[in-house]
C-alpha cells in the first residue's frame, strides 16, 4: 500500500512538474491560462483564482492539468488566445512541458547522488555498510542449478567442517572455493527479500577461462551506497541525465523498429502496475535509489511527449510544423480527429501494458 501511494505521488510530482512547464511558459508568452489542476476532473476543490487562473484540486489522482484559452479545437480567439499566438510561441509553450521534466530528471539525480545510490567498490571502508552481489550468474553452473539469480544478495558461506568466509568479499569468496574443490559449501542468500540457503559443489569447467579451477558460476561485486558531495553530484547528475536520455530513446528506437517490422516486443514495458514493483524494489536501497528511479520516469515522460503522436506534445509540435510550410492553419475537424485517434491509441497501448504488468506479477 505504502508503495502504491509512493508511485502515486512520483508520478503526479512528475506530471504537475509537465505542466508547470506549460504553465510557466503560457505566463511568459502572454496566453491566458484558465485552470491549474492538480489531478483530473471532476473537481473536488477550488483553492481560488489569481488573475486569470483558477487554482483547483481534482478527485482523479493521477496528474495534473493546465487549461489555456483558446487551446487548439476551441474556438476562442482574441487577447490571450493560444491559437491566435505566434506558432514559435506555442511551440515554446508545448516544449516547455518536456524541458520541465528534464530539469526536474536533473535535480533528481543530483538529490539522489549526494544522498547516495548503490555503486560497486573494490573494498569496503571502516564501518561502512556494504553488500555482496551476485551480478551474474553462469548458465548450467552448480549456482545455476541451486536457483540463485542476478541480484541476489550473499549473505554468508562456509563448509562442512564449519569454516567460513568472515569478510564478504568477492576475492574472499573465490579463494574460500578453490580451497575446495569438489566439497559442498553451504551459501546464505537474499532472493527478492526472501531468506535462502543452498549446498553447492564447486566443479572445474565452469568458467571458460579458468576451466582447471573449481568455480561455483558466479560473478559477484561488492555493492556500497556512497553519497557525493553536493559540487560533484550536480556534475555526475548532468552525465546521468544525458546518458538516460540515451538510453531511453534507445530502447524507445528499437521498439519503434519492431513496429515497423511487424512485430514489437513490449514484454519490457511497463506502466503503473508494473511501476511499483520497481519502486518497492528501489526502496530497499534507500531514498537515493527511490530518487533515480523517478529521474528515469521523469526522462520517460519527456521523450514520450516528444512522439509525433496526436494527442502528445510531439503530434502538436508536428502539426504546427506542417501549419508553418503550409502558411496557414490546418483543418480543426482533421485536428480534432487525429486527437480522438491518439487518445485511443494511447489507452489501447496502456491497456495492454497493464496487462502485462498484472501477467508478470501473477508469474
């Protein structure tokens, strides 16, 4: 529940963020705004009016929204109207939203860093807490076949004779094995928050380059949470930043290709449903992985919005585009219907994201 209400709240910060773009910029350029919601209709408060604009808080708690005068499909016109401002101010009106999200990215990833994300280290310092990871794990290995997994934490190894390994460390582990060969060692492991213990025997051939020495299959790292000042988070976050735009447009990219071709491969997307686990996961390691986790979301919305899907920033920002080689305003039925079109597209691909999500969990 406690998770659930988290990514709630992740996702209306990074929504209302979008907006507050929107908001900011329609201030900036001289378009009206009429309404600044905080979630979707219908409306369960009205916190008052400045100026032009109604402050309102709605019962759909999953968002926010800003109402322009004279936003596209209306037919309002006059001081303050969206459709009669330039186009490069409505554009900069519709961009403003994804810049919002990839300054709020931004700072998340600076929060995160200085409070401190895991990140592997060679040693652990005095007193400083730190966990063993299996980050893989050889296909066919003796590991393999006791059901550890990558990610799972070790917690403890030692024989039959009752030795141990004392300090967990990845070359204390591998030493402790090949003192072994063909003995059974008795592992403690965490698997998905669940406490586990396995017998495993060491056997050679496990590790392509090392076929004479016995291995159990797994490649381990030793896993700290190091915050950063505040002079280098700021840096780091920058690089974070642009790398997750890489990687999302990437990923984003691939599944656009696979479309193309016939067959997209959406096993790896994931919506709200599936959007908790991830949380409740990141939440074991602190507030700084909760934080990164939600710059991550917040790059999403913002590369999302940059689609040429009607409906998104990025159908409008194309439509605007078209209106400008064309010297003039495009057909508000044609505007309208492609809207309807994109809406429906959107829900249809969120229906079935949703779906995948609950068949994961029920898996």
């Amino acid at each position: 529940m406690i998770t659930a209400l988290l990514v709630i709240g992740i996702l209306v910060l990074l929504i209302v963020a979008h907006e507050l773009g929107h908001f900011f910029a329609a201030k900036i350029f001289g378009v009206r705004v009429e309404e600044f919601g905080v979630g979707y209709p219908p409306r369960a408060f009205r916190f008052g009016k400045i100026g032009d604009t109604e402050y309102t808080l709605n019962w759909i708690p999953f968002g926010g929204f800003v109402r322009l005068f004279g936003d596209e499909g209306e037919a309002q016109h006059g001081r303050g109207s969206f459709v009669d401002a330039p186009r490069w101010k409505q554009a900069c009106v519709l961009v403003a939203g994804v810049t919002a999200n990839v300054l709020v990215a931004w700072v998340l990833f600076a929060f995160a860093l200085h409070l401190g994300v895991p990140k592997p280290v060679e040693t652990a310092r005095p007193g400083q807490s730190v966990q063993l990871i299996a980050a893989d794990v050889v296909p066919g290995s003796p590991a393999d076949a006791a059901g550890i997994k990558p990610g799972d934490e070790i917690t403890g190894m030692s024989d039959a004779t009752g030795a141990m390994v004392r300090d967990l460390t990845a070359q204390n582990v591998v030493s402790f094995v090949r003192a072994r060969p063909g003995k059974p060692v008795d592992i403690s492991y965490v698997h998905a928050g669940k406490k586990s213990t396995a017998t495993i025997t060491p056997a050679n051939a496990v590790l392509p380059k090392a076929a004479s020495q016995p291995a159990l299959g797994i490649a381990l790292v030793l896993i700290a949470i190091e915050p950063e000042p505040w002079d280098r988070a700021v840096v780091d976050a920058s690089r974070q930043t642009l790398g997750a735009f890489k990687m999302v447009g990437r990923d984003l990219w691939t599944l656009a290709e696979g479309a193309i071709r016939g067959n997209p491969d959406i096993s790896g997307v994931v919506g709200p449903v599936g959007i908790v686990g991830y949380v409740g996961e990141a939440s074991q390691n602190g507030l700084g992985a909760v934080l990164m986790f939600a710059a991550l979301i917040s790059i999403n919305l913002a590369i999302i919005n940059l689609i040429p899907i009607p409906a998104l920033d990025g159908g409008r920002l194309l439509v605007l585009g078209i209106e400008t080689l064309m010297r003039r305003d495009a057909p508000r039925l044609a505007v309208q219907v492609l809207n309807a079109l994109g809406v429906a597209l959107i829900v249809l691909l969120m229906v079935v994201v949703t779906y995948n999500d609950v068949a994961r969990l029920l898996a």
